[in-house]
C-alpha cells in the first residue's frame, strides 16, 4: 500500500529491537480535502485573473491544457509573461486552459512554496495536478483522452511526477481522468529531497531544458532521457545551449538567487521562448493527428 508516511516507533528491549509501524492513510487523490491546505477551487474566468481560473476559447479543438507554475505561483512578476508567451497563444490554438495557483487561500508567504521546505507537502502539489486535470476534463466539448499538462520550473516537475507510474496507478485505481502527455520548461528531474521525473513515466514527456540553468543540478541525464524514450517512444528532450533558468521570464530578467546548485541569474531570452513555444505546440498539437 502506498502511504502518506512510513514512520517507524523504536523501542530499544533489553533483548531485541522492536520496530512498531505506524499506520498511515493511503495516498488518495479522489474526496475532499478539508484541512489546512485544502483543495483549490475553480472559476469560468470572468474579470481577467489567473489565480486557479478556467479560460475557454472562442473555437474549441477539443484539447485542454493545465497551466502548471514556478513554486511562487500566480505572481504579480510573471502574470503578463503567462498570459504572453503561454495563455493566450493556447487559447488562439482553441484550447481551453486552466491555471494553477497553488498559494492562494492556503496561507502562503515568501519564499512561498519554493526550496526544500514547502508548505505544501510533494502529495498535496501532485493533487492540485489531477484536481485541476478533472475539472478541465467536465467542461463542455473537451476531449478527455486530449487534455495535457505544461509547467514551469516546480510545475514541470510536479506535472512529471504525477505521471509517475506511482500516481497514475492511484488514478486509475480512483478512476481519474490521466493527462495526455506533459511539457516542462527548466524543471530539475531530482534533488535530494524529491525526485520528480522517473523513468517509469505513463505519458509522453517533451522536456525543455537550459544548458546554464544552474537551478536545477545535474540529474537530468540523457541517460534518464534514453530510459524514458524507451516507455514513451513519443517523448523529446531539448536543451537550449546558452539557456538559463526561467528564459521566458520578461519580467524577472535580471534577477539573481541563490539556489541549492550556485548563484542563478535569470536571462529572458526571446528568441529562446520563441523556439520552445514552437516545441510546446507541435508537440501538443501531434495528439490531434
């Protein structure tokens, strides 16, 4: 079974070590969560904002895309660049897309939920992944073997994960509608604190990666990249040579932190977006052939 937790009681005998295992609840993706951090609620966009709102085209082609964010999500820093560079050009090719806030109503505050200690735990993340995936999969005309995922940075890793053939068996236990295939933008494969994308995937992946994002360490390999082509033969790996960390990043050009692999600076470049808008929407677009 998997749990949420694996915790272990240790009670030293003067004989003999008794390892006691604490039960856990199973993992679920399906009911309702109530607590601290519970499930997001979604909006028919009305007035122009992204915070977990469902937009719809004016001619459908059947496909959905889940806009998947950096861990500071839905931020007056990136807003115009998402509705630039991703939103409305997906909108134009007629699909309806849903955006993901993950802080909002949660009680978030810098760093928000980026860094090793987040606030919303690994589990809770993949979640707000398949939530947003059934909410798009009951709008109106929307194919559901057609819906797909794209993030940024910690949205492309969580949108990796929750193919992972860990979650996608939790789903169709649960009887939950999968994603299509995922695209991630400069997102670290795994760190030491939590691994994303794996080799045992269940959907195709096309994968963006900068060749001087030093943000996301070492583990994306074209090792692991040789492993997942064989399960998902559909899947492309692209890394942009003088790429760095959040190239399609207009608004925070410039800016510079420290992360657990060195100093980052952010370099929007455009022509670099141009091109991985490109990869983004053939590769969207090869599921409708």
């Amino acid at each position: 079974m998997v749990a949420f937790c694996n915790k272990t009681r240790k009670y030293l005998l003067p004989i003999l070590m008794v390892i006691v295992l604490v039960s856990c609840k199973p993992l679920t993706l399906t009911g309702v969560s109530k607590g601290i951090h519970a499930d997001l609620k979604y909006k028919i966009n009305r007035n122009g904002s992204l915070e977990n709102s469902i937009f719809t085209p004016e001619n459908l082609n059947g496909g959905a895309v889940l806009i998947l964010p950096s861990c500071g999500g839905i931020q007056m820093w990136n807003i115009s660049d998402i509705k630039k560079n991703w939103l409305n050009p997906m909108l134009k090719l007629g699909f309806v897309v849903g955006v993901v806030d993950y802080n909002a109503n949660r009680g978030a505050k810098r760093p928000w939920n980026c860094g090793k200690n987040k606030h919303l735990s690994h589990h809770r993340l993949v979640r707000d992944v398949y939530n947003g995936v059934q909410v798009l999969a009951a709008v109106p005309g929307v194919d559901k073997n057609k819906i797909f995922t794209f993030g940024t940075s910690l949205g492309a890793q969580i949108g990796a994960a929750a193919i992972s053939r860990e979650y996608s068996n939790i789903a169709l236990k649960e009887k939950l509608i999968t994603p299509r295939a995922h695209v991630g933008l400069y997102g670290g494969c795994s760190y030491p604190s939590q691994t994303y994308l794996t080799s045992d995937v269940t959907s195709p992946v096309l994968w963006l990666s900068g060749g001087r994002d030093v943000e996301v360490g070492d583990e994306c390999n074209q090792y692991l990249y040789n492993r997942i082509k064989r399960v998902e033969p559909e899947s492309k790996f692209v890394s942009y040579k003088n790429a760095t960390h959040c190239w399609d990043c207009s608004q925070l050009n410039g800016y510079t932190k420290n992360t657990y692999y060195g100093v980052q600076t952010y370099i929007f470049d455009p022509d670099i977006t141009s091109k991985s808008q490109i990869e983004t929407f053939q590769f969207l677009q090869k599921f409708f052939k």
